[in-house]
C-alpha cells in the first residue's frame, strides 16, 4: 500500500505541484554546504559560509555502535564509509558522537590518563577524513557521561587520582586540568575540521555529579573561554559551543544556564519527557509532547538563538516493532521541526542492533526532502501553536511562522476514531500573516513530496482556508505557506 500511494503522490505531483519554480518530486535535490556552521543572523537556525540555511537533521551515534565500529582498527574501512554515505543520502546533516564510549575499555580514549589510545585515535583520524569527504557534520562531545559514572570504579580519571569523587568531576583542579589536555589534543589534531559542527562541553551536564547551579555555570565559564580561546589561537576562528542537559525542561537558574549562557551558541536539552516518549503507548502521543517540549525550550530564550533536542527516544521500553518505531519516530520528528526546532531531534536508537534503523533514515530523508524548499537562513520564526485553530480538535497540530513563511504540521489523532480524515476540515491562522496572497503547499512527509498546492488571501490577520482533497491513507501532513511572489 505504501508504495501505491508513493506513486500516486509521484503523478500528482507531477500534475499538480507548481508554485515557487514549478517544482516537481522528481526535482528537489538535498542541499551540500560548505565550510564552518555558525547560526543565523536571526538566531533561529544556522547557515553555513555561503550563507545557506542549514538545519540539525540527524541522531546519535557512537565508535562502538554497528556503523562506526568497523572502523576501529580499520576492521573495514568500506563498511563505516557506506554508512555515512548512506546518512549523508537519506539528508542526515549531523551525527551526535561521544569522541570516548566509555562502557567498554577498548574505546575510552585515555588509559591512563594522558596516554591516549592508538586504535581511538586512528578511529577519529580516519572518520573525520570521511566525514569531511561526504559532507556529514559532528556535534562532537568529550566525555560518555553515563557509562563513565556507571563504571567510575574503574574508569581511569578516578583508578590514576585525578578525580578522588564523582563530585569532583566539575569542580577539582586536578579534574579540569586534565580535561584541559583532553580538549587540547583534540583541538590540535581535529580542531581546524570544517564538519565539525559544534562542540558540546559536556553530556547532561546537571546529572552524575551533584553540581550545584553556580558549579555548573563556573564550569562552562571557564571550559567555554579555554576551547574558543585556544581554537581561535591555533586556527583564527572557532565553532560553535553548546553544552547538554538531561533535564529536558530546565527550571530556574538551570534553565539560565542551558538556555541563555553568554559564551553558547545554541540551546539543547534531551527531551525525555514522560511516558508518551520514554514508553511510547501508542505512535501518537510523542507529537504533542515534544513540541510542547519545544515550545517550552523556545520560551526559555532569553534572545532567539537555536534549540533543538539533541538525545530522546524510548529509553523505558525500546521498540520492538520497526512499523510501529517507524511511525513513532516520524511524528517526534515532525513536531520537533514545526513547533520551531531546528531540524528534526537527535534519536538515541535504543534499537536492536543498535543504530539508527533504515526505516527511521528514511523518515528524516522525507523531511530533508521538505526542508529544503525553506529558507532557513532568512526564517526568523517564532512557534504559532496557538493561532492555529482546526475544526476537528482531533487533528493535532504544530506550526511556526515569520510572517511571510510558515511551517505546520498536522496529525490525525485517530486513536478512538481510525476513520478521522482530513477532507474538508478548515483550518485558520490567525494573528500571524500581514494581509494579502500566499501559497499553501501540502505535502506527504513520510517520501518528502509535493500533493498539491492552493492559493489563499489573507484578510483581518486571518488566513482560512478548507483543506483540499488528499490521499485517503494519509495521515498526517506538512504545510509550508509563503508570500506570494
């Protein structure tokens, strides 16, 4: 059935797609980029040096995990390239990578502290090379947090005196100093990579070493200047610096720190928000929940800078059933980048094996496939959730606007009712679009491809319109809505 109705979307499209350059599915082309990333004037995405809108579409990975691993020792370079051609195929952008995994003594990166493993080191050489020569983008992260705090009895930084406590972590010289020749060896050997996207200080930084608030931010204050500080000396010019929280809402001065800290540049929190996510019931209830996360993140900024989730997914229950994942995951995916996320959420697979399955690459290539129609450079969006009103309270909805562009997304909740459709359902938005003509795009998310396209004018702030026929099998839907040309 799904193929069927792939081609049916193929022909309609073909038919019936023609706003902004008369586009056609067969048409659209997943961007390259160039060069650094940094974010956008606006602060609301990135771009990259030509100036192009670049978005944070990817998952987590590790040196350890099926993709990465035939790379250690070389064990088949050809493998670990496929992978990433693979990634870079289906519009993956950017891998979240922990340089040191520290569940198994083969790949931590020090032992003991100082000594630096060969075989790691040689990993990292060889797959910045292929990441730099397919153009896939790392947030790269030092430390593997969880695994590192489950085996402190014996992870080096505690078993050589470094680190006397796990509350020494961030706070004692001996800890920071150390990290210090950690990050310096990194930045001097791998630090003038252009496909590093950014670097992330520390995973979950507010959990395994019951730091205080005003711990937490000395430590950013001075690991931040020490990794800009020594790039821009080594290099002239530095990446970008984020640091995680396991808190996916944080709250007070957490949430000044995660969301707001002068020398970061973007926001991300790892959205594990209850038992919709963390053991998903059903496909559906994850939506609301993360872009409610989103939402929530976004009202947290003090000035736009971009958020986007960088770790979530089933970590309570993993998902047997790749249909069931399959669907899951798409819709986490689609709230994350409609409520105004910068790209798509960061899975953590918990999978059997253990990676980003194929059916979930295949989602995040539908929304590459769509986010490549929009000018994220130049979107300066803010979350319209609530000027979107749908006749059918059913049909869950997400959306995000500058007042010339907009990206919803629409979900049938069909959970009591598997005939809800979308036919002849109004929506409007109101308080959003100046008055005048736009073009309303629709599109099937799971393939990324154009069904149909309407115009619409904009009168009293409100645009209203009644959504056309789709295809009876859809369930849910993309809407991108532009300024008339």
């Amino acid at each position: 059935m799904r193929r069927l109705l792939l081609i049916w979307f193929l022909i309609a499209a073909a038919l019936t797609f023609a706003p902004h350059g008369h586009i056609n599915a067969q048409d659209i082309m997943l961007p390259t980029y160039q060069g650094y990333i940094t974010a956008a004037d606006n602060g609301r995405y990135f771009v990259d040096e030509a100036g192009q809108g670049f978005i944070v579409i990817g998952q987590n990975d590790a040196v350890s995990w099926p993709g990465l691993s035939t790379l250690i020792n070389r064990i088949s370079p050809e493998a670990t390239e496929a992978y990433i051609a693979d990634l870079r195929a289906h519009g993956v952008t950017v891998s979240r990578i922990m340089i040191e995994y520290a569940q198994e003594a083969h790949t931590l990166f020090e032992n003991p502290v100082g000594t630096f493993s060969p075989s790691m080191v040689q990993f990292w050489d060889d797959f910045i090379a292929l990441a730099e020569e397919h153009g896939l983008y790392l947030l790269l992260t030092p430390y593997d947090t969880f695994w590192q705090a489950r085996n402190w009895n014996s992870y080096p930084y505690h078993t050589g005196g470094v680190c006397g406590s796990n509350r020494d972590w961030l706070t004692a010289r001996p800890c920071i100093d150390a990290q210090k020749a950690r990050w310096r060896f990194i930045l001097e050997r791998w630090g003038g990579s252009p496909n590093i996207f950014a670097w992330d200080l520390m995973n979950e930084i507010d959990i395994w070493w019951d730091a205080t608030n005003a711990e937490i931010a000395a430590y950013i204050d001075e690991m931040a200047a020490f990794v800009r500080e020594t790039e821009l000396a080594l290099y002239g010019r530095a990446h970008l610096l984020t640091v995680s929280s396991a808190a996916g809402v944080p709250q007070g001065a957490l949430a000044d720190v995660i969301y707001n800290h002068p020398l970061l540049d973007f926001a991300n929190t790892h959205l594990y928000l209850g038992t919709p996510i963390n053991d998903p019931p059903d496909t559906i209830g994850a939506a609301p929940v993360m872009g409610g996360g989103v939402v929530l993140a976004l009202q947290g900024l003090d000035e736009p800078r971009p958020y986007f989730d960088s770790e979530s997914g089933p970590i309570d229950n993993w998902i047997v059933d790749p249909d069931f994942d399959k669907e899951y995951h798409h819709n986490m995916s689609w709230a994350h980048l409609a409520a105004g996320g910068a790209g798509s959420g960061m899975r953590w697979p918990y999978t059997n094996p253990h990676w980003i399955l194929p059916e979930l690459r295949d989602n995040l290539l539908g929304m590459a496939r769509f986010g490549a129609q929009v000018d994220w450079a130049n979107f300066a969006s803010v979350n319209i959730n609530n000027n979107i009103l749908v006749d059918d309270r059913r049909i869950l909805k997400q959306g995000c606007s500058d007042g010339q562009t907009a990206v919803v997304w629409l979900l049938l909740d069909t959970r009591d009712d598997p005939a809800l459709v979308f036919d002849g359902q109004t929506m409007m938005i109101n308080r959003t679009f100046a008055d005048g003509d736009y073009t309303v795009e629709f599109w099937e998310t799971y393939a990324g491809n154009p069904i149909t396209s309407v115009n619409v004018s904009v009168e009293n702030g409100s645009l209203r319109l009644t959504l056309p026929p789709l295809p009876a099998d859809l369930t849910d839907v993309a809407l991108l809505i532009r300024a008339a040309p």
